[in-house]
C-alpha cells in the first residue's frame, strides 16, 4: 500500500490505492476541530483510530480516499449538495437521514460532559437535570443524544473553544463538551471551582461512516462498508489500531 499526502491551501488529501481499484474515488470530508479520542490533527495531519479504520475500510473496498479538512457545517452542506462523498464519524438523526446513507455497523462513540458555571443551579426536582430557563452552549451543527426541545435556551457557538470562554465570562450558565473539550479547555477552571463538571450526565451515542445520498452508489457503498466493518472488528488488527493510541 502507497500513501502519497499532499498539502495545499490548508486543504490535505490522502491518496491511497490497495490492488486493483474497484471503485470510484471517495472524497472523504472531516471536522478541522480536534475530536479526541478519536480524531484529531498533528501538525496539520489528520490522525486518530476512528480515520483510520475508516480509510482503512474504503480502500480495502477499492477505493482511493481522498479526505479534505473542513468545518463541520461544511461537511454537511457538501454531503447534501454532493460536493463531497462521504464522512468517517457522524452521528445518525432524522434530518441527516434526509441527505445521508449511514453505514449500520457504528464505528466510534461519542460522548459528551456538562459543565455549569459555579453558583448555577441545575438539578431537577426528580434528581436529575433541569437546565430550564438556563443559557447553554453548544456547538452548531453538532448533533446530540438529547432532544433540545424548551427545556434549555441553547447558544449555538462555532466551536468548544467559544463556550469554554463564553462560560468565564458569565454568557453562558452551561455548556456541552466532549471529554476531550472539557480537559483541554476548562480543567484549570475546573480545579479552581469556577465552573463544575457534572460528568457523564448523557447517554454515549455511536457514530457511523454516512454517505452523501445524492450519489447513485451511495447505499451500495454504505452496505459494504458496514459488512467490511463488522468482518474487520473481529480481526485482531483493528484492536491493534487502538491499541497503538492507548485505547481498548
């Protein structure tokens, strides 16, 4: 297998080929934040278990994976005009539904902390949340394992960066981070008590390979990758593949 990575512009592509290509092409689409664990960039290289199985997926498939960095509402507005094929990790929603075919094996799992400003109130008569009437931060365009439906005023920023300043500076009573998010931006705040991390107050939700629906093969790919994904999982490879991130 030859890996050729070109940078231009601030877009990096990823040529790869494995045999014989059987497929078209794949333009491959990803978030330019840093999603730890299971993406992220390094030196301006994406890098991550979850790319890499996925890239792994598609060109044990035949196709040679083109991946172009792009913020996340970007991502979404070229799967839905068919600017672009595919992503590696989304989550599955009705509205995406409208405009993408997800592979049905999930490939990652996202997971998401709350995190209050000090003095903020938030638990609920029954003992769980209630962040009725409060500000809460989250991030445009993302998708979370919990209905937004009046039981929250939602603030929608660019990125995690944005709510974690938001927070300090008393805009915010609340926001939703990854854990990642939560370490990298807060921890200081964390330790000092000027805001809480309330933990896994949420469900985990999977995130699975989607393929812009607009493409004729689009389902087609979508059931392959989700057989080669499952068939992969019981390869002793694929834990290798996190195990040399330090996961499990």
């Amino acid at each position: 297998m030859r890996w050729i990575v070109c940078v231009l512009a601030g877009v990096w592509s990823v040529f790869a080929s494995f045999g014989p290509a059987r497929g078209a092409n794949l333009i491959v689409g990803m978030d330019t934040v840093d999603y730890r664990p299971s993406y992220w960039y390094e030196n301006g290289r994406l890098t991550g278990p979850d790319v890499d199985v996925c890239t792994r997926i598609l060109v044990s498939l035949g196709h040679a994976v083109v991946v172009r960095s792009m913020p996340w509402a970007r991502v979404m507005e070229e799967l839905r005009s068919g600017a672009i094929d595919a992503t590696c990790v989304a989550a599955r929603t009705g509205e995406r539904e409208s405009f993408l075919v997800f592979a049905d094996e999930p490939l990652a799992t996202n997971r998401f902390k709350l995190v209050v400003r000090a003095g903020v109130r938030v638990a609920g008569p029954d003992g769980g949340v209630d962040l009725t009437p409060r500000l809460v931060g989250l991030v445009r365009n993302w998708a979370y394992p919990f209905p937004i439906d009046g039981r929250m005023d939602p603030v929608y920023l660019n990125d995690e960066a944005l709510i974690a300043e938001n927070l300090r500076m008393g805009r915010l009573d609340a926001g939703v981070l990854t854990p990642h998010g939560v370490a990298s931006r807060l921890s200081d705040d964390v330790a000092a008590g000027r805001v809480r991390d309330l933990g896994d107050t949420f469900p985990a939700s999977p995130g699975f390979m989607a393929f812009a629906r607009s493409k004729r093969d689009s389902a087609a790919v979508a059931r392959e990758a989700a057989r080669a994904l499952a068939s992969f999982k019981r390869d002793p490879a694929y834990r290798r593949i996190y195990q040399r991130y330090g996961l499990t």
